[in-house]
C-alpha cells in the first residue's frame, strides 16, 4: 500500500510518496530529519552560516556509512554463526556415530 509522507528539513515541507515494499517509511523519514537535525547544530556551532546542501551531504554520508557498517557486521555475524554451527555439528555427529 502506498504511503504519503510529509517531512520538515530546514524549515520547508517536503511531501513524497513511498513504495508498497517499504517497511515504515515515517521512521525512514524521521531518520533522516533527525541526521539532518544532528548535524545542523553541530556545523551551527562551527560557523553562524550553514550550507543546506552540506548539511544534506554530510548526513547522507553519514546514514550510508552506517549501513555500510551494519552490512559488515552482519556479514561477521552471518561467518560466526556458520562456523560455529558447522563445528556443533562435527561435534554432533561425531557422538551420534
């Protein structure tokens, strides 16, 4: 089912449509806004004049670093997981035979 999602960056209303694949697209949203947010304070207290297309910038790397590392962790996660269960059972057959 498509969703209409209304957003607030830098003090304007940006209105999209989601696809039927997306899970929760107001918390997708609201994490941007909130990167964005996050990021504005803190290039506020280095300059009095904040580049929106920076700030946009930077949290867009922010967020794709994020998920480049969850994507990593997983794959960790995904081996760890392999590994242990390949050595239970090894140990499984070899009591069982």
């Amino acid at each position: 089912m498509e969703q209409v999602v209304t957003i607030k960056l830098f003090g304007q209303p940006f209105t999209f449509k989601t696809e039927s694949g997306v899970a929760d697209a107001k918390e997708v949203a609201d994490y941007l806004v909130n990167e964005v947010t996050r990021i504005e304070k803190q290039l506020s207290k280095q300059s009095t004049h904040v580049n929106k297309l920076a700030t946009l910038a930077l949290a867009a790397l922010n967020i794709a670093n994020e998920n480049i590392m969850i994507k990593k962790d997983h794959a960790n996660l995904i081996k760890d997981i392999s590994k242990h269960s390949e050595n239970i059972i090894r140990i499984l057959n070899a009591a069982f035979a």
